[in-house]
C-alpha cells in the first residue's frame, strides 16, 4: 500500500491507497495548537501503522536548488532538506516532521519526497529570474521556484482530460485558489510561468499573506517591525484588509453589508483577474481555464466574479477541479523507479 502524508501547519492529512490507488482510509485533522502537532501526529499515524504500507509518499513545500524531482529520502537527504526549511517556514518543518513520525512507524517502507516546486523546475530562463545582481542571485540561490506545483500539474491534466482537450498541445491557465493562493500559465505541458516565487509569499493576494507588494513596504517593515515576517505571512492578505481569514465569513459579512469585508474580496478577485489577463498574454491565448483549491473548486460565487468581463477567455473552456495532491503524489509515487 502507499500512504501519503500531507502535512501542513495548520493540519494533518492522510489518505491510505492499495496497489490499483484505490482509496482505502483518509483522514484531515485540522490543528489549532502547534505544540501539540507532533502528539497530534503520532496519534493519526496509530490509525494506519498496521497496515501493509510499502512506500509512503510526502508533498514537500520547497525543493529549494537541491531537489527538482522526487526523492527517497535517507538521514542525509533529510538533513538537505532542513537546511532549505528558511525558504518556507509555514511548510517545511511540518514536512520534515511528518518524514521523521513515518521512519519510526514504518521503518521498512520507502520514505518518499514529492515537491511542489518540481513542476516549476524547468521554467523558462526569463520567468525564472530575478532582475538582481547575478553576484547575489547565485550566492542565495535566488529564482523563481514555484508553489502548488502538485495541484497544478494534476488540475491541468485532470481538466484537460474532461475538457476533452490535449494537455500536451495546449494552453491552459490553472488557478489553485485557497488559504494559498496561485496561477499558472501552462503551454504544451510545460509550465512557463507562475505567480508565486522565491518563496510561497509572492504573487496573488492571500488569505492571510499579502502577495507581491511594493518591496519598498517589506523594507519598511523590517525596519520598523520587530515581527515582519509574520505580519506578511499571517496578518496580511484579506485577513488585512477586513480581519477575517476564512473566504466564507469574508463572503457572508460582505453580503450583510461590511465594506471592509467587500474591499477584501475585490482586492482578492481583482488579484486573480490580474494574472489570468497576464497569462492569456504570455500564452498568447488560453484554451483552458482550471480553477481548483478549496476557494476555487468550491466557491461558485468567488469564480464568477473572476470570471466577470473578461472578454479573453471567451474561447477558453472551464473547468472546476476538486483538489486531490494525496492522488497525485500516489500516482507519481507508483510510477517511480526507486
């Protein structure tokens, strides 16, 4: 069997499949304090640790420059991977936790790596880059990497599959809308740019992170704010602008009337409408329009608005995608050689 681990800083999922990826046990726990996660852990590993689990498959955040494709992972591999944690600190972390819970729960099976950057690995040289010192951009690693790039990948081929168009030979446009938020240009298969970068804070406004913004602010903040980085990554976004980190309370408030709430929503859509717009220009058209993520695949009213007087997809077909990384990861996992 292959179990995925899906480990977040905010919650635990799982989802258990045998050999033909047939679902057989999920679970998602959600956790509000993080001093317990590890207790938290250990507690839904207890459910499926008598299980014949072979492999178990872990969606990690960041690859950094080490990693680009999947990973069996060993003592120094992990070691690699914690070094790179600084690039995302809301993701990484939890990752590694859940890597070290499952050697020591299933210390037969193999412990697999899959990145969300590894979609990304390939960018064009001109998405990729940063116009920043070359000096500088090599000493830090500095490039645009990529994020969500599992969600992507999958909602792209699953939309192009019941869209009935060919993934291979297309345009698509992928948007993975939720607490993270982000889009995707894809042509011919390949990914040729993305909104988010260096780390997952860039690009679309976010539920609690602000996006790209004037770097002119973040240098402001870090010199003025002892906590800037927590207030870009956790009070930042809608949460900002209206106080509300949830997309159905911001939505429910705007309906009875709160201004804050309706500025947040604008600000969110009008995010999304910016980069849909910006891809159809680089793609030079869009076949395909995907939205998936919890707000994407499950908010009609959010997808409308994005959707509203945008005369260049009037081509394009859509498609709504629930997400699913844990099949993904699966199926990547069982096509791997290692």
């Amino acid at each position: 069997m292959i179990l995925v681990l899906n480990c977040g800083s905010q919650s635990i999922k799982y989802k258990l499949f045998d050999s033909s990826l047939k679902l057989v046990k999920e679970e998602k726990r959600e956790i509000f304090n993080l001093k317990n996660f590890k207790a938290c852990l250990n507690e839904e590993l207890s459910k499926v640790k008598n299980y014949a689990v072979l492999s178990v498959g872990h969606r990690v955040v960041h690859g950094g420059e080490v990693f680009s494709k999947p990973a069996k992972l060993d003592v120094k591999k992990i070691s690699a991977l914690k070094k790179i944690s600084r690039l995302a600190p809301l993701h990484n972390p939890y990752n590694i936790l859940g890597v070290e819970a499952c050697r020591k729960v299933f210390p037969r099976a193999k412990q697999i790596a899959v990145f969300d950057t590894e979609f990304f690995a390939d960018l064009p040289v001109s998405a990729a880059t940063y116009p920043l010192p070359e000096l500088i951009r090599k000493k830090y690693g500095i490039k645009k990497f990529g994020f969500h790039g599992i969600s992507h990948e999958y909602s792209a081929k699953e939309g192009a599959r019941l869209s009935r168009i060919n993934f291979e030979s297309s345009k698509i446009i992928t948007c993975h809308l939720g607490g993270g938020a982000s889009i995707t240009a894809i042509k011919n298969g390949k990914a040729i740019d993305t909104s988010m970068g260096f780390t997952p804070m860039e690009g679309l406004v976010m539920m609690t992170r602000s996006g790209s913004i004037d770097p002119g602010v973040v240098l402001l903040l870090s010199k003025t704010q002892r906590n800037a980085s927590d207030i870009l990554n956790y009070e930042s976004g809608v949460k900002g602008i209206c106080g509300l980190s949830d997309m159905r309370e911001v939505l429910e408030e705007a309906e009875r009337g709160s201004k804050k709430a309706r500025l947040a929503l604008d600000i969110f859509v009008r995010s999304a409408k910016k980069y849909i717009g910006a891809y159809c220009a680089v793609l030079g058209g869009c076949d395909l329009l995907v939205f998936t993520g919890a707000i994407g695949h499950g908010s009609a009213k959010i997808t409308s608005m994005v959707l509203e007087n945008m005369p260049m997809l009037k081509n394009a077909k859509i498609s709504f995608i629930k997400p699913d990384e844990e099949l993904a990861i699966a199926q990547k996992i069982k096509n791997l050689k290692i």
